[in-house]
C-alpha cells in the first residue's frame, strides 16, 4: 500500500521564531541599503558617461591629469590613484579577517584586523584629500583661444609642425609659471575692490598696489605655451601632446587669448583640464560622494572597534556587527574599482 503524504504543520514549517533565508533582518536591512546605493551610484557613472559620450568636444585624459606624487617632482602618471586604490583593496581583505576573526569569537582578532581596517581608510581619505587638492590648484593654468590662430609647434623629439588651431582650442600654460600667473590674476581682481574703502572713498596705497599687480600681469607673459596636454591626441604617428609653442608663436596665443577664460586648476565655474566644465564638477560630485561613504565607513569601524575593546560582542555572544560593517566597507571598495576606471582609466 502506497504511504500517505506527511502533512507538517505551520508551526513545524515556519514558526516565525527564525528567518526562512537563514539571514538576519539586521543584515537583511543592510543588504536592502547597498542595492538601493548601488543604484545611486549607477545612475551617478551612467549620466558621466552619458555626458562624456554625447561631448563633441576632446575629453581629459586621466593619465595626464592625475600625474603627481607628494613630495616629488616630475611626471608619474596614475601612481598615487594606483597605490591609493591597492590599499582600499587591501583595506577589504583586513576586514575580511576580522569577520573570520568574529565568526570564532577572537576578540583579539577582531580588534587587531579592524584597526588595520582603519588604517587604510584614513590613508585613503588623507590621499584623496591631497588628490583634491592637487586638481583644485592645477599644474599651471589654461586658457581658450578667442580665434583661429596658426602656429609652428615644436614636439618633444624636436621636430616642428604646424598647426592651425581653431577657435576655442583650449592652451597650457608650463607648470613653472602657475603660481605666478595665479597670484598675479588674483592680484588683478582684487585689488582694485580692495582700492575703496568702506565709505565708498578710495584708498591710495590700496590703488598703488593694484597698479602695480597690472604692471605685473604684463610682465609675466610666458616664453613658452605647451597646447593643451589634456585633451590633443596622437595623430599621424605623433603625441600631439608634447607640442609647445615659443617666440612670435607664442604671443601670438597669448593675444588670441579669450576674454575670462583664463582658469588654474578646477572649480565649479571653469577648470584649467578641458573646454566642458561637466568634467570636473562630475569629478568633484562622484568622487566626492565616494568619499563621504568612505568617511562614514571609517567612523562607523571607529565605532565598532570601541565596541570590541570595551567587550560588548562578548556579552552579547556574537560578532554579527562585524559582519553587517564588513558588508559596507567591501560595497565601498567595489564601487571605487568602477569609479577609478571611469575617471581614471577610461
């Protein structure tokens, strides 16, 4: 005789007294936020490259504008976003060792790896900080021609080409005369607000020194222009990107120079890297937003390590907040990797 089927009932199938997933709803909620994020930052990376694709003018080349390193002199394209991304990465497989650490309930383990943990993210966010900074300030200045204008430029390997430059070709400035040119323009906005006092008179020594903040910016013409390094391309087998300009070449540039163009570094108003400004206010925004994920990610591991020292897992039994952070910080990795190739690399 055949069996009967085994009827179970509603309490034996799923009492409620646990999750039908095998998951917490602590970790549950965690999950819930991470898509929802990654869907934030997905629409952030697809509108950049929407932007980006739709351009019909030429895009900066990361490895051109992130080419510094703290403290040395000279061009090193990508290396300090290199080894800022390896240490996040790094940062990852710390955390993933003080999770192992949790799931055995070593309490020394988990302090030890967390704290490592800490590390890399205060090392990223003080990298990235410099970063910043080195984007804000620029590496010389730019400016856009106002008219076509037609040069002979010389190429690195020293042969001469000449180049007609259409209107709106964005020029560099060599790195050298940056701080100068950048002090003098300041200097020549300035001062003549500061010539009048707070009666609406004016000041003579305040209109002295704005004269000669004048005759300076005229002094300070450059000897040598490099067309724009950010955004020239190779073409016909040459790096377009080497190609400088002196002599009567040079001031030619100088004179075709657009009215209130003239940009060092980057800002929300005009950057020094590109003709489109969506580039870096794409690059502040993103990179930005990453970072402030970074920095609550930091000070939530800060947090829980407190926590571990002072024994509160312990007395609960468990690690799983170790767990539900550890969750966090990997999504904050993994959306670096995307964000480092698209501003980056791409």
């Amino acid at each position: 005789m055949a069996g009967h089927t085994q009827q179970l009932s509603k309490d034996d199938l799923w009492g409620g007294n646990s999750s039908p997933f095998g998951v917490t709803y602590g970790k549950m909620m965690m999950w819930y936020f991470l898509v929802s994020d990654a869907l934030t930052f997905g629409g952030l990376l697809t509108a950049y490259g929407v932007i980006r694709h739709s351009s019909s003018d030429p895009w900066p080349v990361g490895e051109q504008v992130f080419e510094a390193l703290p403290f040395l002199h000279g061009s090193y394209p990508l290396m300090y976003v290199a080894l800022m991304t390896f240490i996040l990465i790094i940062s990852s497989v710390t955390m993933v060792l003080a999770v192992e650490a949790g799931h055995r309930k070593d309490k020394t383990g988990v302090i030890k790896w967390l704290g490592y943990t800490i590390i890399g993210g205060f090392f990223f966010l003080g990298s990235q900080a410099w970063e910043w900074s080195h984007f804000i300030h620029g590496s010389g200045g730019g400016f856009q021609l106002a008219s076509p204008v037609t040069v002979t430029a010389e190429l690195e390997s020293g042969e001469k080409v000449e180049m007609a430059l259409p209107a709106g070709s964005w020029v560099h400035m060599e790195a050298e005369f940056g701080h100068e040119y950048e002090h003098a323009m300041e200097g020549a906005h300035e001062m003549p607000a500061a010539a009048h006092d707070n009666h609406g008179g004016h000041d003579a020594h305040a209109e002295a020194a704005a004269a000669e903040h004048h005759v300076n910016m005229a002094d300070l013409k450059p000897s040598k222009l490099i067309l724009n390094k950010y955004t020239l391309e190779h073409k016909d087998g040459k790096d377009l990107r080497k190609l400088s300009v002196t002599g009567e070449d040079c001031d030619k540039l100088w004179a075709a120079q657009a009215e209130g163009t003239m940009a060092f570094g980057a800002n929300l108003h005009k950057n020094e890297y590109a003709v489109q400004q969506q580039y870096s206010n794409f690059f502040f925004f993103v990179t930005g937003f990453h970072g402030f994920h970074v920095f609550s990610g930091v000070v939530i591991n800060i947090i829980v390590w407190l926590m571990a020292i002072g024994g509160e897992f312990e007395r609960r039994g468990h690690y799983e907040t170790i767990e539900k952070i550890g969750l966090y910080w990997h999504f904050v990795d993994l959306v670096w990797v995307f964000v480092f190739t698209f501003f980056y690399l791409v």
